[in-house]
C-alpha cells in the first residue's frame, strides 16, 4: 500500500498471484507422487530380501527333505559258486593202541610227538601172571605127551593080541579109543600153550604203521587191564599218520546234488592267514543225515611237512557247479515288512518297493532267485520309513565314485 501525496488519499496495491490454481495443483500432485515412490521404494527394499530369503530356505527345506541313498547293481554269478563250509580235520589213519594182555607196566619208549616208524617198540609189559600159566600149560602138554605116548603102546599091544584072540574086540577098541582121546588131549594143550604164548608175545608193543604218537596215557607201574576179563581197557598210545588228511564235512542239502567226488576244494585256517591248502573231494556218504538234514563229505589233503594239524578246525571252500548263474546282493539291501521280504529299487529318481525270492544265504551276501533282472540299482540301507513312489536323490557307492 503506498499514499497518494496530490491528492491525499492512500491506495493500496495488490500484488500479482504466483500463478494459475491449476499449476499449484499439480506441483502437488508430483509432490505426493514422489513420497509415494520413496515409501514404495523403502517398503520394497525392506520386504524383498525376507522374501528372497523364506524362499530360499523353502527351496533348501524341499531339498533337504529327499532323502539321499546309496545304490549297488546285483552281482552275477559264475556258474561256479564257491560255499564256506566248516571242516574237521583228522589224520588218514588215526587209531588208539591197547594192551592185549594184564600185567603192569614196566617201560615205555615213545612220548607224544615222536615220530615213529612201523613195528617200532612203544612200551613193555610185565606179566607174571601170564608167564606161570604158560609154565603150567607147558608141563600139561607134556603130561599129555607123556599119557598118549602110553597109549599108543597099549593100542599096539591089544591090536597084536587081538590077532591071536588073547583079548576081546571090545578091549581092542578101548586101547585105540584112548589112544585117539590121549592123542586129542596133547593137540589141546598144545594149543593153550600157543595161546599163552601169544598173550605173553603181548607183553611188548609194537608201532603199527609209522606215524606219530599224540597220546600217551600210561606210565612205569601202572595196571594194565586188557579188558578180557571184564574191566576197564585202557588206551595206552595213541598214533596218527599225518602225511594225508582226511577232512569231513557236513554238506547242507541244497548243495548235495552238486557234491560229487572230484570235485576240488580249497581249506583256510586261522593259524595260517593268507594261505590256502588244497584238497580234492573223495567221496560222500551218499545219505543226508536226518538229524541236521546234510551231506557228509570228505576231502583228502596232502600233508607231506606235517605242518596242518589233526583235529584242526578249517574252513572249506568248496566250488559246486551251478545249472546257471544267479543274482548276488548284499544282505543290507534287504526290508523285512509284514507283507514280506522286499528290495528298494529306483527308477528316474522314484522309488519302487520289489518283492524278491532268496535262494542261499551267504552271510554277508544272498542270492536272489526272483524278482531282479539284474539292471536294477538296489538301495542300501533303506530307511523304515521309505515307500514306493518316493523321491531320492541317488548317491552312487564311493567305489564308483559318481553321483546320479
């Protein structure tokens, strides 16, 4: 407002607006515009990366949830198995020596693991009792000499007086009938000396093959009871020849049409690791025993050192041959559900649980009859939980060291 100094009035002067209402209104709008932008962009900025990272985590949670498993191909065999057999091994000739006759004692020359040769003297016998029979049973036999010697002459003399009748027939034939009753008499005590005779021959004994002594069960003045009389015999020396083995082993029934002699086999032992002893099927018993429902066999080893043990224990291997070759899996593959015995197998990354029938059990392996063709990858191990038609991720084993 300024004042008019002519004419003394004041006036006052309005200035000018800054502009038209309708460019005030839209610098408004792209003010609030811009705010809007700013909030969204902070909003944004903050919801995007917990958005990012709870789908991350899904998608890691998802992953996680497939369980991973490790996969093995069914093995086929050769038309040749090889079956582990527990074996006894015993000498090709093992026999136990007895006394033949009483007595006691009085030497022995063999202690165990000596090596003796056939006929060799093992031990003396002392026996008195014996010896005085035999005394008397040799003045009985003369005796007997001595009374049919006597009546050889009264028969001879009767058979001459016969001829002139000086005696009667029937005399006659009683000298003769003597004669022949005398002489049976002196063949009998003859033969009862032979006898004692041979029970003293007993008093020493003998090796009856070569072999060695693995037992020795008596000692200077023990009593020795032959047993003819009742008692109790007793095993003097025990002897085994151990240049050839013999080893039985009880074959189970499945395996015993395949177990025919010729057929090789190989033993193992605990004392000598890494080694293997070869053998050779001889013979069966060809009957399967009722009891354990198995196959006695025997192997024969050569043994030239000595250094395999009688009465060792050994494991057999034994090759049967078979019709065909059949599928090998480890026994941890297998699921033992209410609907019976099941394999897990996968297929494009889904899992199928397959029914299969087992043939042999070989411990750490079985053999699979029915029920795999032989291209399936088998998981190990599988989980209780798993169901058919359930995603893995299939994790080849380290030997193949490759991932699927």
């Amino acid at each position: 407002m300024r004042v008019d100094e002519q004419h003394g009035t004041d006036q006052t002067t309005i200035a000018p607006s800054a502009g038209p209402p309708h460019s005030r209104a839209t610098r408004r709008w792209w003010v609030l515009l811009l705010v809007l932008l700013v909030v969204l962009v902070v909003v944004i900025s903050g919801i995007l990366p917990r958005v990012r990272a709870r789908a991350t985590l899904a998608r890691e949670t998802a992953e996680m949830a497939i369980p991973t498993v490790v996969v093995v191909r069914p093995k086929h065999t050769s038309p040749a198995q090889e079956v582990v057999l527990p074996g006894n091994v015993q000498a090709y000739i093992d026999s136990p020596i007895y006394a033949r006759t009483n007595g006691y004692l009085k030497s022995w020359y063999a202690d165990i693991g000596a090596h003796v040769k056939a006929g060799q003297l093992l031990a003396e016998i002392d026996t008195p009792e014996v010896n005085q029979q035999l005394r008397q049973a040799r003045a009985d036999a003369a005796t007997a000499e001595a009374n049919v010697h006597l009546a050889q002459i009264t028969a001879e003399r009767y058979s001459g007086l016969l001829k002139t009748d000086s005696v009667s027939k029937q005399d006659a034939d009683n000298a003769e009938s003597d004669y022949a009753a005398k002489k049976a008499g002196v063949l009998s005590a003859q033969a009862n000396v032979k006898r004692l005779e041979d029970l003293q021959s007993f008093e020493k004994i003998y090796a009856p093959f070569n072999g060695v002594i693995t037992a020795r069960n008596t000692d200077i003045g023990a009593l020795i009871d032959s047993g003819s009389s009742g008692g109790t015999r007793t095993e003097l020396f025990h002897i085994a020849q151990p240049g050839r083995l013999r080893v039985y082993v009880n074959v189970p029934e499945a395996y015993s049409q395949a177990a025919k002699p010729g057929l090789t086999a190989d033993l193992t032992l605990a004392e000598f690791p890494g080694r293997r002893f070869q053998g050779k099927l001889v013979r069966t018993a060809d009957a399967i025993e009722l009891a354990s429902r198995t196959l006695l066999v025997e192997i024969a080893v050569n043994n030239p050192t000595g250094e395999l043990l009688s009465g060792a224990y050994a494991e057999v291997h034994l090759k049967l041959p078979t019709p065909k070759s059949s599928l090998i899996l480890p026994a941890d593959t297998l699921m033992f559900r209410s609907e019976g015995l099941r394999v897990v197998v996968v297929n494009n990354r889904r899992t199928e649980l397959r029914p299969i029938t087992l043939g042999h059990d070989f411990g750490s392996e079985v053999e699979v009859v029915a029920g795999l063709t032989g291209d399936e990858a088998v998981v190990v191990n599988p989980p209780d939980s798993i169901e058919s038609g359930q995603e893995v991720r299939v994790v080849a084993p380290s030997a193949e060291g490759a991932e699927q």
